[in-house]
C-alpha cells in the first residue's frame, strides 16, 4: 500500500473476520479503519457506485469466503489482472504470475504484433481489469460491472475557449492538490504542454518539485531548451539524465512482464535511478494530455457544426479549415459522421513500422488500447516500484475526463492561417504561465533520431538477440534470418526497420524471461496482488 500522508505510515485493521482488502496505486485521502469498511461494505452490498468517492488512483481486492470482488477506478492506471481455471481463480497485477507451467500462454498473432511495436495484450487466457469496473467471481462464475462511467461535466451553454482554458487550469490544480502536500514530488518534464501544465499548477501550489529530463547529444531530438525555460520561468530545479545511446542501450539481463514495444526503456530505468538517488518516492508527467485535450477521431463538420460553441467561432474554424492541407472534397466528405477528418486509415507505407525482416503475416489493425497500457504497466513493475517510487497520473484525473466529454471539437483543434492547433485549451490555460516558445509550439522534434543512431552503430546486437537459430523469435518463425541479414547489412533498411527492430529485440527479452521462468516472484501462489510495501 502506498500512502501519501507520512502520518499514515501503517497498515489499517481489515474490515471483517475472514475478509481482506488488498489495494494498489495512490490514496489521496485520510486512511482509517471506517475508510476500509466503506471500501468493503460497498463491494460487498453491491453499492458499487460509492467506490467514486474513494479518493486516488486505487485498484484493489476484496476477499471474503463468499466471493472475491475486483475493481479499479477510472483514473487508474494499475495493471490488475485476473484468470479462471476450473475452481482456481487468481489475480495479481503482474501477468506472469498467472501463467501456467507447460502452457503455450501467446499466439503467433500477439508476438508477431509486439514485434511490430503494436502495444498489444500478449497474454492469452488473463483478463485486465477495465477502468471504472468491478469483477465479482464466486463458484458460479464471473460477472462485471461498470461502476465509474464518465459522465461529462455540467458546465454552462456556449461557454467559450478562453472560459474553457481557465476552467481546465482549476481542475488541474484539484488533480495535483494531493501530491503537492505530500513531500518531494518528481516530474518527468519533456519540452510539451502536458508536463508542463501538471509542474504549472505543482509549483502554484507550492509543492517541492524536481523537473527530471531526458538529455541527449542528438540536436534533432533536442527539447532541453523548451524543458529549461519553464523551470527557469517556475523557479523549479532542472534535473537533466544523461542517456545511454550506446552498448547498455539494450541489456540481456532485463526481465520483462510485457514486451516493452517502445524506444528507451533503458532511458526510463535510468531516470527511475536518479530519482532514486533523489529521495523522490513519488513521481508525477503529463500522460493523457493527447487523449484529454487533443481531437480523438472524430474531427470534421459533422461535430463542429453541432458543437455548443457561439456561431462566429463555428464560421472561424469553417474559415481556417478551407486554408488547411485537408482538400476541399475532404472536407465536404466531413459533413457525415464516417468522413472524419483525422479518421486513422488502415496502416499503410510509411504509417506502418516496416517488418522487412519478420515472416509475412496478415494481423488485424485494433493496436491501441488507451484502458490497458502495457508500456506503462512494464514501466511501473521493472523501473518504478522495485525503487519504491510510485507514478501518478494528474491529467487522468476523473473530473478532467469529464471535461474531455464535454469538451467541443472545434477548441481540440483549431486551423490557423494553414496550422493546425493541437490541444489549444491547454495552450491557452499556460500562456501567462510558461514562455511563448512552449506553449506556442506546433509539431515536434525527430524524437527517434538517437534510436536509429543506435541501431545504424549496434547491427550486431540484433544478429546476436534476434537472429541466431536458437532465438525465441526464430524458433517460433517470426523473425526470418534471412531477412534480418540482409536489413542489417543495408543501412537504409536499418534506418527503416529501427522501431520494429528494438520492439522484436525487447519482445525476445521478454519470451527469454517466460522460458527461463525466471519471472516467477510468485510461483505457486493464489490470489495475490502485488503492490508497493
């Protein structure tokens, strides 16, 4: 358990005989005995809509000798999982304590898409639990609830941009509140609106903070400048890691729950070391942001001309849109819901990662899943925890997602003299706040530079992690040898392949860890959630 409180530095009483109450993630609240009974009594007596008042970031477990009641809020990021096998029924919120010995738990499909840097569920017979839901089994079965729908914020008719902007800022301010008082707090700070709009409102409020940023020697990917001038302007110190782009880039020795399908997990391990060194237990960043404030997949005229938002600013984006790179015919398309501007279209060229040296496969295209991050989830189990640090999640506070639905197309995106604006409520809440270069800037930087860099300098860690015959991936006929030789004697198709190239490398780590059974920190154990002590 993870409190915030110094005070509250020991376990509560559990709420009954016979029955315990495991939970994980951040409490922002007062803990005592009365807190847990509520927890239980409303699990229990089916009052699953009470648990919206429990304060924080909480999954947890109720265990009692009828039935077993799983849950997680919906701002929660935990990675509560669970599995039924007969009468056995486990959780745990690391996957590789639910897997069986002498089981085949992946399809080709799954590790083929890891390989892919798909953020793919790979585990075949475990269930995550959702956001907002509550599992109930007992020894008739299984059965759901979703008890913390988001239901959009009651804010007033044609309320406008710049009234949205200063609301958007006082929920921000709520959201942080907690962790403000809670000690020293880290932040990771990129060179965007997002973190810099969470360390905004943590240094209003007076909180004790350390802005933590990557720090490259590759000026394409160079946001240090941007990350300087906020805490210059904030009074925060700035706390640059130093990264490794060189031979421990990529380690053998890493243990995995999840194919981490990202660049710089080796960056995220060192950052957690400093932070470490730091005294910081817990760290904050701006994860969300996009998916808050930006514009999802249904921009077009369709919901901009029913959008709650004042006729002339309706004619203004009609007007911007007509300057912008979408073509007129697009834009008239629009008009019907299935013509959205910014509808993803089936990956394809250059929108796909290139798998030249995987065996062909035809694989469905369902790649995100913003309920069940497993890239976060392997963040939190290999970097964060084992330090004792915990990540908080500001901006996936219950009361901004709110926001988010009520928020009107037409202030996620604004098109500008043949810009488009991403996310201007959060640009306009911080631009009294940060310099004019964060928060008025559009596009970004080439952020994969130093990866490629890395895997033009290093062919011969891919030969050796992915391209011997004794290589998970080889033995299962995802990675083609072949194929892998002639991409890594090539440095275009190196420079190509750099993203699926470190995802099959990380994805043949964690297959490494599943077949050595090292993982196993809870083997032969039932019903255990594992959490921060």
């Amino acid at each position: 358990m993870q409190w915030l409180h110094p005070a509250a530095n020991t376990v509560p009483a559990q709420p009954g005989d016979q029955e315990f109450l495991l939970l994980s993630g951040v409490v922002t609240g007062p803990v005592s005995p009365e807190w847990v009974r509520d927890i239980a009594v409303a699990l229990r007596d089916g009052r699953y809509a009470d648990l919206r008042r429990v304060p924080g970031d909480l999954a947890g477990v109720l265990v009692t000798p009828e039935r077993v009641y799983l849950f997680r809020n919906m701002s929660s990021v935990e990675g509560l999982m669970y599995r039924r096998s007969g009468a056995s029924f486990r959780w745990s919120t690391d996957p590789t304590d639910l897997l069986d010995e002498g089981c085949e738990e992946f399809d080709l499909a799954a590790i083929w898409r890891c390989c892919r840097s798909d953020q793919h569920f790979i585990y075949r017979n475990v269930t995550p639990v959702r956001p907002g839901e509550v599992v109930i089994a007992d020894r008739h079965g299984i059965s759901k609830v979703d008890f913390d729908p988001v239901i959009p914020l009651d804010v007033p008719r044609r309320t406008s941009l710049a009234e949205y902007a200063e609301l958007t800022y006082e929920l921000i301010l709520d959201a942080v509140r907690p962790y403000a008082a809670s000690g020293r707090v880290g932040i990771m700070l990129s060179g965007g609106v997002d973190s810099a709009s969470v360390l905004c409102a943590l240094a209003d409020l007076g909180a004790d903070v350390v802005a933590y940023h990557y720090a490259g020697d590759d000026p394409l990917a160079d946001e240090s400048g941007n990350a300087r001038s906020v805490c210059a302007r904030l009074g925060v110190p700035f706390v640059p890691v130093e990264v490794d782009t060189g031979d421990g880039y990529l380690s053998e020795e890493w243990v995995l729950p999840h194919p981490f399908t990202a660049y710089a997990f080796r960056w995220l391990e060192q950052l957690a070391e400093r932070a470490h060194s730091d005294g910081i237990r817990l760290m904050t960043w701006g994860r969300e942001g996009d998916m808050i404030f930006g514009p999802g997949t249904g921009y077009g005229l369709y919901n901009l001309l029913r959008d709650d938002v004042s006729l002339p600013e309706k004619l203004a984006v009609c007007q911007g849109l007509v300057s912008s790179r979408w073509e007129l015919s697009r834009l008239l398309k629009s008009i019907t819901p299935s013509g959205a501007l910014n509808r993803l279209p089936a990956p394809s060229g250059d929108t796909t990662p290139r798998t030249d040296f995987l065996t062909p496969l035809t694989v469905p295209d369902d790649r995100f899943d913003f309920e069940y991050a497993t890239r976060e989830h392997t963040m939190d189990l290999t970097s964060w925890r084992p330090r004792g640090t915990v990540l908080a999640n500001p901006l996936g506070d219950r009361n901004l997602r709110r926001l988010s639905a009520r928020l009107p197309q037409a202030y996620r995106l604004l098109p500008h003299q043949g810009a488009l604006i991403t996310k201007p409520v959060l640009r306009l809440a911080l631009s009294g706040r940060v310099p004019g270069e964060v928060w008025r800037k559009c596009g970004r930087l080439y952020l994969q530079s130093p990866h490629k860099t890395y895997a033009l300098n290093h062919p011969e860690v891919f030969a050796r992690l992915i391209g011997r015959p004794d290589s998970e991936l080889v033995r299962r006929g995802v990675v083609d040898p072949d194929r892998l030789a002639r991409v890594l004697s090539e440095p275009a198709l190196l420079r190509r392949n750099t993203q699926s190239l470190i995802a099959s490398a990380m994805t043949e780590l964690f297959l490494r860890s599943h077949e050595n059974k090292t993982y196993r920190t809870g083997k032969g154990e039932r019903g255990v959630l594992a959490a921060t002590g």
